[in-house]
C-alpha cells in the first residue's frame, strides 16, 4: 500500500498526517506500506514542518523527518491512495490528476466514521497549538479507521 497525504502548504496537516500513518501502519505490522506527504504549493518545499505540528506530534510520542515537497503528475501513478483535508485540496488534486491515473483520490475525513464533520481544518493561521491538537485527534481516527477498514478486508 502506497499512501500520500496533502495539504495545501506540507507543513501542518499532511506532515502529521503521514507521521500518524507510519506509527499506525507500524503497530498493526504493515511494513511494505510507503507513505509520505506533499503540498499542492511550493512555498515550502525544502523546509521542516510546523513548529506547531512537530510540537504536538512530539506531545504524541512521534515525530517527523519529513522535508516539504510538491506534489507531481507522477504521485498520482505511483500511490494507491492520495489524501486531501479539505474541499479546496480536493478540488485541486481533482484538477492535478492526469486522465487514467490509478490513485485513489479521497478526503482523509471520510474516515472518520460517524462524525459529522469530514474537513480537517488547516490549524496553521490559528494561534497557539490547540488547533494542531484537535487536527492530530481529527487525524488519529481517520488512519486508525483507514487501516481497520484495509486490515479487515485483506487488502
């Protein structure tokens, strides 16, 4: 299983997004999962996530190596599943996605069972760390479910 997480910069929600994901694939034993994470815009590409995000997955007993990159036409060919938090995330990657690509192309919070609210709100302009917290929780459930739902039907 390959998986991509989005976002619209890769500083906040996909980096935490992919570190929740390789912690959780972990636990459950999923060693020939690839995951990793990417933005739709450059403004940070080369740089470290959110001081706000490493804080909040350190709080977690995680962290992340991760260095911000953009999305390519490629991803789409090479992951099974690629992960926007919102509509506008979603609205792009529907855009950047080449004709026949074989990724999966989901909102993240469609796993998040019966909550209502689907979107995982980008914390980054808010001050201080609680948005990031509530993203991460938003986050946890949603790969927990994600790898439930595969674990369960053999994929």
């Amino acid at each position: 299983m390959k998986i991509l997480f989005i976002c619209i910069g890769n500083s906040c929600r996909s980096p935490m997004a992919e570190s929740v994901m390789k912690s959780t694939a972990a636990r459950h034993n999923l060693t020939d999962w690839h995951i990793d994470s990417a933005a739709l815009r450059e403004w940070n590409v080369g740089r470290r996530p959110e001081e706000r995000a490493l804080a909040v997955l350190a709080e977690n007993g995680l962290s992340s190596d991760h260095v911000g990159r953009q999305i390519c036409p490629d991803d789409f060919r090479r992951f099974d599943y690629v992960f926007g938090m919102d509509e506008s995330n979603m609205a792009d990657l529907q855009e950047l996605a080449p004709v026949g690509c074989s990724a999966k192309i989901e909102l993240l919070g469609k796993y998040r069972g019966k909550e209502l609210d689907k979107i995982i709100i980008d914390p980054y302009f808010e001050h201080g760390i609680h948005g990031f917290r509530r993203c991460f929780d938003q986050i946890v459930i949603c790969c927990e479910n994600f790898v439930q739902m595969h674990c369960k039907a053999g994929l």
